[in-house]
C-alpha cells in the first residue's frame, strides 16, 4: 500500500514514501499519466529524463507498464539532461548508453525523438551546439515534465554549485565531488571526466511539471538544504523552492532530516 505525508506545511509539495520502491512507482505513474494524457489529446509529451541511480526503478516500472500494461512511447520525445564531455556513445558509462540500456532499448519510443547531449563535437562547436540544443526543447515547446535527481552538492543535471539560475544548456567544469560519486561507475578518478554538458537551470525551470526524486540517506543533508536552506546558487536546487509546478519525491530515508 502507498502511504505518504505531507511533512511540512510550506512543503505540501513533498511526499514521502515509505520505500525507495514505492516512491519510484508513484514517480513512474506520473510520467506514464502524462503520456497517456497526452495521447488522448493527439499530442506528443515532451519528456527531460534523468541518469544515474536514481531513476533507474522508475525506468524499469515504465518498462513494465510498456510490457504488461500497453503502455506506449510512441508519442514521447525525449530530451536527457545531461551528458559527459568528452566520452563516445558506445562507452558504458555515457548517457546514452546508460538510456538506451535502462529505458530505450526496452519500449516503443521512436530512435528519432530521443535527444541526449552528444559531445562528439570539438570544443569550439560546443556553445552552438548547446544553443541548438536549447532551442530543439523550445521547438517543440518547452519540456512537459522534467525527472531530476539531486547531486549531493545540490546539483541538478550537472548545474554544479555556483550556476547561475538563469543559465542556459552548456559545457561546464564538474565538481570535485560530483567526480568523487562518479568513481562508482568509472572505477577510478583519474577515469571521470572532468566535464560535461547539461542543460542549463533555466532550461529546466521552464518545464511546465518537475519532479525531483531523492532516495536513501546519503541524500538525507542536501535535501534538507535544498528544501528548507537559502535559495542561492551554491546549492542550485534551492531554485525549485521557488516553483509552483515542483513536486518532491522522497523515500523515509532522504527525508530523515527534515521529519519532524
Ligand atoms: C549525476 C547526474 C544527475 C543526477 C546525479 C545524482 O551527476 N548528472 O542528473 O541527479 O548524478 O546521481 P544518483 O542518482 O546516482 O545519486
């Protein structure tokens, strides 16, 4: 059974699941509402996707919806946050490979509407090449709903502390920490990129619904930051304080600290 709560009054946003399981269904159920919103009006959704470990169950209960469910994707163009620069498509730690592994190779979206920041580009093409990504999103609309994690840092896609909130999609340094996470995936520091391409915070805060999805307990200092800190740039998800259309999905334990 779902059992949520609202924790804070100013936070009726927020609702906390009892499992990380729970809470990445819910996440999932959202998404797939939209989808099939829109495809009773004959429009397509516009999806801003996230990586790393967090969306990972709500990209397998999509999968499942899609298998056992009829769920389609047929109607969804995708834009994914972020990507690492410089890394190529066919490394398993690249974005790509990491949706077309955890989401895309397992449902019906069209190959043509997926969109990952691709950094096969030379370094002096980049900024037009983000302008051209920013302004794709914008052809077709804005983005509908947008899926974010959160960094330990506070950052969201790779708007490491320090972004401006109206920053648009481009290269930027990562962080010292964010490096540190990536050892994980990469084995070895020396094997992380120091780089990457993310859309910028004002890419993201334009999206007309957000849902940021925080789970376990090492998330537990930044959310209560993120939540109930200073809005200002050296925690850049403090900006979503700010935003009607954000909803935040937490698991018992990333909430640990701003339980009451
Ligand atoms: C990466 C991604 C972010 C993601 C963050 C958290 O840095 N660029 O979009 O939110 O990691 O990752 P995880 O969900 O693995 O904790």
């Amino acid at each position: 059974m779902i059992k949520s709560s609202n924790i804070q009054p100013d936070f009726d946003k927020l609702t906390v699941y009892d499992s990380a399981v729970l809470a990445s269904k819910y996440t999932a159920k959202k998404i797939a509402e939209l989808i099939l919103q829109k495809q009773k009006e004959g429009n397509r959704a516009i999806l801003g996707l996230a990586t790393g470990n967090t969306p990972k169950m709500v990209y397998e209960e999509l999968i499942r919806m899609h298998k056992h469910e009829g769920l389609s994707f047929s109607n969804v163009v995708s834009f994914n946050l972020d990507e690492y620069y410089p890394i190529s498509d066919n490394d398993e730690q690249s974005y790509t490979y990491f949706m077309n592994n955890n989401l895309f190779n397992h449902v019906d979206i069209k190959k043509e509407n997926i969109h990952i920041p691709h950094t096969d580009c030379t370094s002096n093409q980049i900024s037009e090449y983000c302008l051209d990504y920013e302004n794709k999103i914008k052809s077709y609309g804005g983005l509908d709903l947008q899926l974010l994690g959160i960094g330990r840092n506070g950052h969201i896609g790779f708007n490491e502390p320090g972004s401006k909130f109206d920053s648009i999609t481009r290269l930027i340094d990562l962080h010292p920490l964010t490096r540190e996470d990536a050892i994980e995936n990469f084995g070895d520091l020396n094997n992380v990129p120091h780089q990457a391409i993310t859309m910028g915070i004002n890419t993201i805060v334009q999206a007309k619904k957000i849902l940021l999805l925080a789970l376990g307990e090492r998330k537990s200092e930044i959310i209560k930051k993120a939540l109930n800190g200073t809005i200002a740039t050296d925690v850049p998800s403090s900006i979503l304080q700010t935003l009607p259309q954000v909803e935040y999905i937490l698991d018992r334990e990333a909430a640990v600290l701003i339980q009451k």
